[in-house]
C-alpha cells in the first residue's frame, strides 16, 4: 500500500532540515525494514513536506515504528524541524491525505471516462 503524508518545516528551518534530512541512521533504516516500509520518499515545496510511504499496512508499522526507541531518538532530533502533520482536511493530524486519482489504478479498472 502506499500512504501520503503532509509536514510542515519550522520557520527558517529548511536549509537545517534538508542537511540534516540527507541521511537518516541506519537504525531507523532496520527499522522501517522489520515493519514492512519498503520505501518513504519525501519531497518539497516551500516549507511543505510530501511523504509518500510504501508499505504493507501503514497501521501496523507505526505500531511497531512508535514504539521502538530508535524511533524516538530520529523524532527528538528531526523534531526540531518540523512543526507539524497536517491531515487530508489541513487539521493537526498524523492521518494520511487523501488519494484522489492514480493513472495505474484507472488503467488496471479500464474506466474510459
């Protein structure tokens, strides 16, 4: 499955995180891997953050991901960064935002419309 996330960096904080950003420790890389992330892509727009997360259940691995004290060790560091998630409705949320269309998804349904 893949999720969309949104962040926002803090201000006067963007040139920090892209540095900072540019290599995450290779715990949270094991990490990731032990809870089904095959891969976490993020890219950005001004002070916007866009994640796109691929996993096998995005649920199950921020369970096992929140849980684990290398991932409270990158959240204490990369926090000082980012000042929040934003929801699919722009709320304070952690919660993915929402797909709206996929070029593969409509070409493997054949919808011509």
């Amino acid at each position: 499955m893949r999720i969309a996330l949104h962040s926002v960096i803090r201000e006067g904080a963007i040139d920090e995180y892209r540095s900072h950003h540019a290599r995450v420790p290779d715990e949270l890389v094991e990490l990731f891997e032990r809870a089904g992330i095959r891969d976490w892509t993020i890219w950005r727009s001004g002070d916007r953050l866009f994640h796109l997360v691929d996993c096998d259940d995005f649920d199950h691995a921020m369970t096992i991901v929140g849980a684990d004290p290398a991932n409270e060790r990158w959240q204490a560091d990369i926090g000082r960064f980012v000042e929040e998630f934003r929801g699919p409705d722009g709320d304070t949320s952690f919660t993915p935002i929402e797909a709206v269309w996929s070029l593969a998804t409509q070409r493997a349904t054949g919808a011509n419309a």
